[in-house]
C-alpha cells in the first residue's frame, strides 16, 4: 500500500474535510427561488413553488452554515488551509453571495429579514473582498492557479446593489457595483489568457467556466435596478450574457464525461442569472424572443439544479463527499 493510500485509509471525521465550496450548493437554488419569484411576479408561476424553493434555500444556508462554524471551532487548522488555499480562499465569498441572494429571495415577504441578511452579507463581502486581493499580492500565485471562481468574491460585489435597494443608499451601492464591474473585465482578461496559452483547467474545475456568465448576466440587472434604464450599456451587459451562455452550451463535449465534483454546482448558479436576467429583460421589452429564452432557460436551470442535487445526495450517501482529497 502507498504512503497516500495508507493516509486515505485512515479513519477520519468527515466534519475534518467538510468543504466551504457547499455554499455553493445555496446560491444555486436560492438562484433557483429568486428564478421562480421573478417568473410569478411577471409571468404568473405558482407562488407555492417560490415559496417552497425559498424556505428549503435558507434552510440549506442554515444547515451548511452550522456545520461549517462547527469545523471552525473542531478543525481550525483545516480551515486556516482552506483560507491560504490559492483556489479554496475565493470559495469563502461564496458565504457572503449567499447571504445576499437570500436578501434578494426574502426583500419583499420578510423585509426585516432580508435587511439583517443584506448588512450580514454586504459587511461579510467587503471584508471577503479585500482580503482576498491582499492574499493575492502577497502570495507568489502562479497562472494555473486561475480560474472562473475568482470572480466570487472580487465581482461579487455587483450583487450587492440589488441586495440593498431600499435598505443601503446608492453612494454604498454605487461603491460595490464600481469594484465588480472594474475587476470583471481585469479578471477577465487574466482568465482567457489563462484559458487560451496555458494548460488546460483540471476537469474537476471545468464546470467552473459556467462562472462566466454570471457577471455581465448580474451586472445587467444590477444596472437596471440602479438607473431603471435599458440603456446602451444595459444591452451590452445582457448580450454579454448571453453570448457567455451559449458559448459554455457550444462547448458541451468538455463537461459530459466529467466525474461529479462538489464543483459541478458552478453550473446552477449562473443559469439562474441568465434566467433573471432574461426575464427582466422580457419585462422590460415584452418581446417574445426573450419570453421564449425566459422559459427554455428557466427549464434548463431547474433540469440542471435537480441533476446536480441528486448527484450530490447519491454520493453523499456512498460517502463521497467531505473525503480527503
């Protein structure tokens, strides 16, 4: 038996490897919710399945959240890895985007709740934000390194403005919307040359190229909800969108026959923003060329969100997940 193989089987608590990238698992179905929400309030979809999507969204947050400060306290030197970690550290924003998109989700039914969730998230993020630029600089990071995950917690931020409409005032929301913006199209640039001139990304980090449409899909909607104004730009933000998804959907082959990683729920995510953001623009235009992308990319985000819900608890159950890596 290997040396590696000898420290696998080395009984251990689970709880030790519990990863931070299970956040991920409640931005995609809080995505998922806010889908919904938006489909009741301009197209009439039951609201008992944006209520349900909903509750079970926070109660993920609540479950993963509890076991997670449970490692803190039982595992501090693992998360100490996790957090000097030049990939895992930009996953621990993933706590803050989740806390927002349940502002987002909860703004109208429980507004003292989305406010407290909004603050928690929005001061969460900020520290998320530079400490993670800081790590950058002071650490020799090297270009494999990179990847679509580090738009989490440095564009991340072009969230927050839809988060705190009504609870924040637009001098702080112009404030974040600036640095995800900003650092979208400077991260960007570094991610394709990544892509393009050196090695291919591992095929467990694969699914993270799903991450790139997120930022102009969010970014869209995050503009209307500051200006009201489907201006020039708002459609450059939505085009991006969309060409990002049809781009990640022409490259299908590099994802079929990809082992299930926790990393599959970078799929769920940026299919609900693609999704808000072509329902808004729906709403916004009443063309029916966005009504029909509204449903065909609503049924795409549900098919994908249950696929990879049911992949999860499958390999939960064979005890999969939360294993030494």
């Amino acid at each position: 038996m290997s040396q590696s193989e000898h420290i696998k089987s080395i009984p251990s608590d689970r709880l030790q490897f519990f990863p931070v990238m299970m956040f991920a698992v409640v931005m995609g179905f809080t995505g998922l919710s806010i889908v919904f929400y938006k489909m009741h309030e301009v197209l009439y979809f039951p609201s008992i399945i944006v209520d349900i999507f909903g509750y079970l969204s926070l109660a993920l947050f609540v479950v993963i959240l509890f076991f997670y400060i449970k490692k803190i306290f039982t595992y501090k030197e693992e998360v100490k890895k996790e957090f000097t970690h030049p990939i895992r550290v930009n996953f621990f924003a993933a706590i803050s985007i989740s806390m927002l998109l349940l502002a987002i989700f909860f703004r109208h039914s429980i507004p003292l709740l989305a406010n407290g969730l909004f603050i928690a998230g929005a001061l969460l993020h900020f520290f998320f934000t530079f400490y993670t630029i800081r790590f950058w600089i002071n650490n020799n990071l090297e270009m494999q390194h990179s990847n679509p995950a580090w738009f989490i917690p440095i564009v991340g931020n072009i969230l927050v403005p839809i988060a705190g409409k009504g609870f924040a005032s637009e001098t702080i929301l112009y404030f974040y919307f600036s640095i995800g913006i900003f650092f979208w199209i400077v991260l960007f640039a570094i991610i394709l040359n990544r892509i393009i001139f050196h090695k291919q990304f591992a095929p467990k980090f694969m699914p993270t190229l799903f991450i790139l449409i997120a930022p102009p899909a969010i970014g869209f909607v995050a503009y209307i909800s500051m200006t009201s104004t489907l201006d020039f730009f708002a459609h450059i933000l939505y085009s991006l969108a969309l060409f990002f998804t049809i781009l990640v959907f022409v490259m299908y082959k590099n994802y079929i026959k990809i082992k299930f990683f926790i990393s599959w729920w970078a799929f769920t995510f940026p299919m609900a923003a693609i999704s808000i953001a072509t329902i808004l623009m729906y709403q916004l235009t009443h063309e029916n060329l966005y009504l029909i992308l509204s449903y065909v990319f609503m049924v795409i985000t549900i098919l994908v969100v249950l696929l990879v819900a049911k992949e999860t608890i499958v390999h939960m159950l064979k005890k999969e997940i939360c294993i030494m890596e």
